[in-house]
C-alpha cells in the first residue's frame, strides 16, 4: 500500500509562482485535510490532524505577514478588509487551539472539528472575495511571483501550531521565530513519540 502524502506549506516542489494560485491551492489542500480527518479513525485521524494544525498555521501566518500588508497598501478599504479577515483568523485560531489540546478520540472532537471547518471555509471563501480578485485586479505578473516567493519564505518560518493574538505582520515578526523554533520541537517530539 503506497502512503499518499498531501502536499505541505512551503513545499519547494510546488510549482507556484503566482501567490493567488498558491494560496487557492493551499485552501483546496486544507479542505482535502478536512475530509481526512473526518474520514480517518485513531492513528490515520491523529496523523491527518496534525497535518491540518500545520498547514493552517504557516499558511495563515504566511497571509499575516505576506498578503495583508499588500492589501492594506494596495487595495482601496485594504484597512477594513484586513480587519475583518484578522478578526476570523483570530478566532479559528482560538478553535483550532482548543482542538489540538483535545484527544482525536475525545466525543467533544469532532463537533469541535466541524465547528472548526465552518468557521475556515467561510474566512476562505471571504479571503478568495474580498482580498484575491482584488490582489489580481492590482498586481502585475511580477507582483504575484514576488508576493508567492514571500509566502513560501514566510511559510519556511513560521510556527506550526496556532497562535492566538499572534495575528499581525510584527507580531509574527517578533514572536515567530521563537515560536517557530518550539513548535518545531514539539512536532519531533510528537513524532517520534508516535513512531515507538
């Protein structure tokens, strides 16, 4: 049996050069994660799960220091439209955050996962509205490929676990490192916990 492997974050393999593709891409992987996790029992959920808190962290941090400053600056009512895709993220991380402290067998999970799953389709669907027709609208070819190459820089980096109140291009700056380099930490430790 051949092991499928979703593409990750910042995957150097990925062929994107243009940051909406990238990012269009991204929600399509985080939606197929989704229905992983719901498909998947013990060992294969836990596993799916942890692939999902990983993509939707450095993927949302990669937005927060990447997409949204070039949105506030180059899109007219930029301000409010960051605003409000920064009040939802704050929020599913707060879900996402209570969900990874909970057992993938817990009764309490899947609610949770659901709740968790609506809250981010509807923050993509307002992102792919509201901030990717209108980063085309206004970038140039080159723009986008510079814009891409920053959100997969920025993904390198980020931490893999969610953050709440971590939502801003500075506080990524300042706290991302420290918090990247933890979370890393805790994803080897959690890894070879699992393979013993």
């Amino acid at each position: 049996m051949t092991e499928t492997r979703t593409p990750q974050a910042g995957d150097d393999a990925a062929p994107d050069t243009d940051v909406v593709s990238l990012l269009m891409r991204q929600h399509g992987d985080i939606r197929n994660l989704f229905d992983e996790v719901e498909a998947g029992r013990g060992d294969a959920r836990r596993e799916a799960f942890h692939r999902l808190v990983r993509l939707l962290a450095v993927h949302e941090t990669a937005e927060e220091e990447i997409v949204h400053p070039f949105v506030r600056r180059a899109v007219d009512g930029g301000d409010e439209v960051v605003d409000a895709r920064l009040a939802e993220e704050r929020s599913a991380k707060e879900r996402l955050s209570a969900l990874d402290d909970l057992d993938v067998d817990d009764p309490k999970f899947m609610p949770q996962l659901m709740a968790l799953r609506a809250d981010v389709q509807e923050h993509a669907r307002a992102e792919e509205r509201y901030e990717f027709i209108h980063i085309r609208r206004s970038a140039d070819a080159g723009t986008l490929a510079s814009l891409a190459k920053g959100v997969k820089a920025a993904e390198a980096l980020a931490p893999t676990r969610p953050h709440p109140g971590v939502e801003s291009a500075a506080a990524n700056v300042a706290l991302g490192p420290v918090a990247a380099l933890m979370d890393r930490t805790r994803d080897a430790v959690r890894k070879a916990m699992v393979r013993d």
